[in-house]
C-alpha cells in the first residue's frame, strides 16, 4: 500500500477544487469553490503552527496522497470547536404527547426543534475519497486517521465529537428536506443556501428561521420520509461511525436532514485503542494495523504490519519508508 494522510498544503489547492466538483452538492465542509477551499487552508495552517495546545477554534486539513506518485486522491477535516465563530445549529428530533379526556384518546406528534445542544463539540467532517480509488480500505484509512490524529493531539479537542453525514439529495441536486421545511422561508433553493453556508456560516438560519417547534406531520411526505436518513453514498461511513462508537441520538442536519452522529471522544474506539510504541526493528512480518508518526504539520498515517513485543513494535519497510521512521522512532498503532 502506497498511501499516506499527510496535512493539507497550498499546493494541494487544485485537486481539493477537483475533488469539490465531484461530490454531487450539499457538502458544505468541501465547497467547489477555490476562495473557500483557499480560506480552509489559511486556517489550517494556523492550526498545524500553533504550538500551544488546549482547546481553540482550529480546522485541520489532511489529506490522502499516493506517496509514490505525489497525486492526493482524497481529504478529510477536523473541527476542534464548533460554534465558537457563528452558531452551530441543529434539529433536535422529539415528540409532545397531549391527552383528550372527553375523546380518550392520546396523541402524540414528532416535532423539531432548533437548537444549539453540540455547540462547543469537536466535529470530524470533509471526508471525500476519489471514486477511482474506493478500493482497498482507503476510506477507512481516511476516516480513522482523523482519530489516530486526535488520539496524538487529545488536549486540543473536546470531550465530545460530532460527525454530520449529508442528507438524500434528488437527481437534480435538491434537497427534499429543504424544500419542506427551510426553503419555504428563505427564498433559495437548496444548492443556493449550501454554497452560502460554506463561504458565510448559517447565522441566516438563526436570522430568518421561525424559533418555534415544527411539527413533521404539517410536512410533505418527501421532505418527512428523509428525516434521519443518510444519503446513499454515506452509508458505509455511517457503519465505520457506529462501529467507532457513534450513535445517533436524535440530531440532524438543518440543511438536508442528514443524521448528525455523536460520541465521547475518549470512548471512541480508534482514539481509546491507539497506543505509543518504539520501533524496535524493520521486519516484514506481522499483524496489519494503522501506522501514524510525528505531530501536527508533520503528522502522518498509513497501513501497515506490526509485531508488538514489551520492548516496543517492529514494523514492516513498506510503512517505514513511507512514513520515514526507523528503529528507535516512536509511532502510534492501532489494529485494523
């Protein structure tokens, strides 16, 4: 395997932007967009130079990069801090239960409520593996870095983390949920208000949205059968997120109505089984596992195999070349 996540750098501008343009549309955290896609980077790179760790507004950019050919072939984000710059708003899925004594009867509506509930929570996000290379577990090398890379930096994030999963959108690139619920409001179909959301942040969601419960009944059916649901596309991440130990509690997306998946951080199974060792030797046997090195702009993950001992682990050349350690290096593991 010939793959690394490395953090993001200005020359990986341009296929970002490739990347953005193949993902189909409601993927705020990876808009087609250079200017915003060039901000993303801005930040991220303050984040990787920061030197001081606790818990600050930071975005991490990593990306997946064939370390052979130089060619990056997909990303992923980390949020140490949502709703620290605008609002992080969500629906939060309830009921309301009502009696009727004079008809017996008892009656019980789901309702949706806006709120702020995981402002304050990390979020891992952006997560976009290029269709030619969804092969060979890439997507989860993808996916668990970003916990490798919390595990290695565990000050800076929070006690909590959050993954949003995008919604169903239709053939035409709309969202069935928007259009129910938000888009009567605004004035904008749904690719509109995601593009503005990904340059502006929602604070127009808390500006123009009615504050009071919506009842889901009052919805059409369209926009009320998405509620919760994953769009096609994301359903293996939503299996990776359950078996890191994400769940779903009841919140989703403003936007799109995608499934908002939540964890304690310490308790998310990547980050609780990562473990620091020192290379004892370069070998070629062992058992396959995730390989990370360095901290922060130097930060690097990839597969590769391990025969753990007391002493420390050895690891196979391939991993080691990529991730240039030798014998003496300290690295963090994790079994596949």
């Amino acid at each position: 395997m010939t793959f690394r996540i490395r953090a993001a750098r200005d020359e990986d501008l341009q296929p970002l932007y490739e990347m953005a343009k193949l993902t189909g549309g409601g993927f705020t955290n990876l808009p087609p967009e250079k200017d915003a896609l060039r901000a993303k980077l801005v930040r991220s790179h303050a984040a990787f130079a920061r030197d001081e760790d606790g818990l600050f507004d930071d975005l991490f950019v990593l990306v997946l990069e064939n370390s052979e050919t130089g060619e990056v072939r997909g990303t992923c984000q980390i949020f140490t801090h949502v709703g620290q710059h605008w609002p992080f708003y969500s629906y939060r899925m309830g009921t309301v239960t009502k009696h009727s004594q004079e008809l017996n009867r008892t009656f019980r509506a789901e309702i949706l409520s806006l709120v702020n509930d995981l402002e304050g929570s990390s979020e891992v996000g952006g997560l976009f593996l290029h269709p030619g290379e969804r092969a060979g577990g890439l997507g989860m090398l993808l996916a668990r870095s970003r916990y490798l890379f919390i595990a290695r930096h565990r000050a800076r994030f929070a006690e909590r983390v959050l993954a949003e999963l995008r919604g169903v959108i239709d053939e035409a690139g709309g969202s069935p949920f928007w259009d129910g619920v938000a888009g009567r409001f605004f004035g904008m179909n749904f690719q509109q208000a995601d593009e503005f959301n990904a340059t502006h942040g929602n604070q127009f969601i808390a500006d123009l949205m009615p504050k009071h419960p919506i009842y889901t009944a009052m919805l059409q059916e369209s926009a009320r059968s998405v509620i919760g649901l994953p769009h096609p596309s994301g359903r293996a991440a939503m299996r990776m997120l359950e078996n890191e130990g994400f769940a779903f509690e009841n919140y989703i997306d403003i936007f799109d109505g995608g499934p908002t998946m939540t964890a304690r951080t310490d308790l998310v199974r990547t980050v609780r089984e990562a473990k620091s060792a020192t290379v004892t030797a370069i070998d070629g046997g062992g058992e396959p596992a995730m390989l990370a090195s360095g901290r922060l702009a130097d930060f690097q993950v990839c597969f590769g195999k391990i025969t753990a001992s007391d002493a420390g682990v050895a690891i196979d050349p391939a991993a080691a070349k990529i991730l240039g350690v030798s014998a003496g290096d300290e690295v963090l593991h994790v079994g596949r």
